[in-house]
C-alpha cells in the first residue's frame, strides 16, 4: 500500500531519493527492518496480554526437563505474523500472484493454528483442534495453491515443472499428480516445524537460517540473467517473494529475542504451522520443491524420527508383545534431552547443521 503510494510520489513529482522505492533490493531490506522492529514493538505488549489472560504453555508430563515451563505463556505466533504481514502489506506489489499466494496461505494456516491454540490453552481441550480438522486446514491451502498454479496462465509451460537439484538441464514434471504434491509438501513441512518447536529457539532460529536461503533463491529465480546463468527456471514476478521472505526474516529475529533460552513466550502452533506452510508454499512457488528435504533437513530430521519411532514401536510391540524404541524420545531434539544434552547446546549445534545445509542448497546451483 506505501509502495503504490511512494510510486505515485515518484512518477508523478520526481523527488530525489524517491527511486529507490522501485528496486527489489530496498524495498526487501525495508521490509525485513520493518519486520524486525515490529516484533520488538509488538513482542512485550502480546507477552503482557498473554500473561494477563494466563494463556500458558500446559504442562507437559512426558518431558520432566520441561515442567518448569509451564505457564510460559503461548500463541506468541502472533507477534510474528503480524510482523510479517504490516510490512508485506507496505512493501510489496499486492497485485502480484506469488504475494497474493504465499499471504493467503501463510494468513490462514496461522488461523487454523490459532483456533488450534485456543481450544488447547483457552478452551482447555486436551488436544486442541481435532486432527483431521487441522488436515483439512492444510489440505485446502495446498488445494488452492496447486490448482492456482496448475491453471494460471503466467505458468504456463511450466505449472507442473520442477528442478532437479545438482543436474544441469534436468526438470522434472509431476503433470497430473502435481497437484496432491503441492498438497502433501504443504501438509508436511507445515506439521514439520510444529514438531520442531520443542525447544527455546529452535523452531524460529532454523526457520530464519532457511527462509535467508530462500530470499536469495527467490529473487535469483525472478532475475532473467541470474538465473539464466544458474540455468534455473526463470519465473518473472517471483522475484517480489524477496519482500516477504525478508519481512519475515526480520519478524523471526524479533520474535527469536523473546523466544531463546529461557524463553519468554512460546510461538504455538499459531506460528508453527504457519511458518511451516510457508516454507512449503515458497518452494512450491519458486519450483524447488526437491530441495525441501535439504533445505529442510532439520525439519525432515524431525519427522522421520517420529515416524521411525512410531514404526518401530508398533512393530516390537505386535513381535515381541512389548513395544520398543529406537530412540529416547522423539521428535529427536527430545532424545538429545534425554541423554543428558543441555538445551542451548542442541539448539546451536541443530542451527550449524541447519547453515551447513542452506550452503549445500545454494551450491546445488553451481554443483551441476
């Protein structure tokens, strides 16, 4: 909105200084600072409502090492969707498809989150919003991002199509299982970081380590030349995604001051599923879809060891008649816990493993 405003001014008086508003480059760095300040604005005042409304993180039996959290208020998701939204709306070109998308889809899994969180903490209902309900939630985002893409004509030749990291000249096309994709990808990287926010910081921290990764991604992909000589699919438009993967960049760091060790406000699944959608959403839309599982490796990491966990457990039990673990705890920042690890320590080291993978990611590029 302050974008077409400055636009206006600029076309229409030609103010110096004013020119700067049409480059990418600024209006990203403007929305990150925006983004970023506004998680400090908002941060104390939400906390402050939390806290006056006793909306706390519940007690969590099956982790001992946990119990003195409780009442550390949650839902704290809201400081960073509002951080990312405000700026997005400033900043970005609204009438561009790749914002419209990422925005819708980002706004409403933070609902479901939200109504999740309430009945949980507010409602007192032991496990919150019913799974299939919250499935349905991202069931639909993933349906209106797939069929959107699918049947846009600014994708066409290339609705389907998505590039194969480390080998050059090689796409590969889901043609008409692209849609289930799209909704899958988005279903598992949103239940992804949900699983991954178990500890102070380590959700939010790994989410900003790997949306700077995609600000870069996005905005090669949407230059003609860079991608040209990175002979990646050029996507015009997709370049604005920049905008917001900055926005909420800065909104993470923000949230990321009251959320490390000890952490004075836990983000919910109103942040958590949100996040986790829109890293899937991104790179759905900048058609990089193969390299979540190592861009992601630490969300992914999380979730096979709940599912290996559960597995395994299942089996040993219908074998052996009692049922066995391949780890202490899952998801596998619990089973670190569990050894004795302090908390700080394995949210570090998960953020080393996390830039290490972002490095390999962006050398897929080149590697080919």
């Amino acid at each position: 909105m302050l974008y077409y405003f400055l636009e206006y001014i600029n076309r229409r008086f030609n103010p110096p200084g004013f020119d700067l508003f049409r480059y990418l480059t600024f209006r990203s760095a403007v929305a990150a600072i925006t983004g970023l300040f506004l998680a400090f604005f908002l941060g104390p005042r939400v906390i402050n409502i939390l806290k006056k409304h006793q909306i706390g993180e519940a007690k969590k039996i099956e982790v001992p090492s946990h119990w003195s959290k409780a009442g550390t208020p949650t839902m704290g998701g809201i400081i960073v969707i509002l951080s990312v939204v405000i700026p997005v709306l400033l900043w970005a070109d609204l009438r561009n498809i790749y914002i419209v998308l990422i925005l819708t889809g980002t706004i409403c899994l933070s609902g479901v989150g939200f109504l999740d969180d309430y009945l949980k903490v507010v409602k007192k209902y032991p496990n919150g919003l019913i799974a299939r309900y919250k499935l349905m939630g991202q069931i639909g985002v993933g349906l209106i991002v797939g069929f959107t893409i699918y049947f846009s004509p600014q994708f066409e030749g290339i609705n389907s199509v998505t590039t194969v990291p480390f080998l050059k000249d090689v796409n590969f096309d889901f043609s008409y299982m692209y849609i289930p994709v799209v909704v899958f990808i988005i279903a598992a990287t949103s239940n992804a970081v949900n699983l991954t926010d178990g500890l102070d910081g380590l959700a939010i921290g790994v989410t900003t380590i790997v949306m700077l990764t995609l600000a870069i991604i996005s905005y090669i992909s949407g230059n003609a030349i860079y991608s040209d000589y990175l002979n990646i699919i050029y996507l015009p438009g997709s370049g604005e995604l920049t905008v917001f993967v900055a926005a909420l960049v800065g909104a993470s760091l923000g949230f990321l001051w009251f959320n490390f060790y000890p952490a004075q406000v836990f983000m919910g699944d109103t942040g958590s599923l949100a996040l986790g959608g829109a890293f899937g959403i991104l790179a759905v839309l900048i058609k990089k879809e193969l390299l979540i599982p190592i861009l992601g490796g630490i969300f992914f990491m999380e979730t096979i060891s709940v599912i290996i966990q559960r597995l395994y457990f299942k089996y040993t039990k219908k074998r052996y008649g009692e049922g066995r673990r391949v780890f202490k705890m899952a998801p596998i920042h619990h089973h670190f816990e569990m050894k004795g690890w302090p908390e700080p320590k394995i949210v570090i080291r998960f953020y080393i493993i996390a830039i290490i993978l972002a490095i390999i990611s962006l050398a897929s590029f080149k590697i080919r």
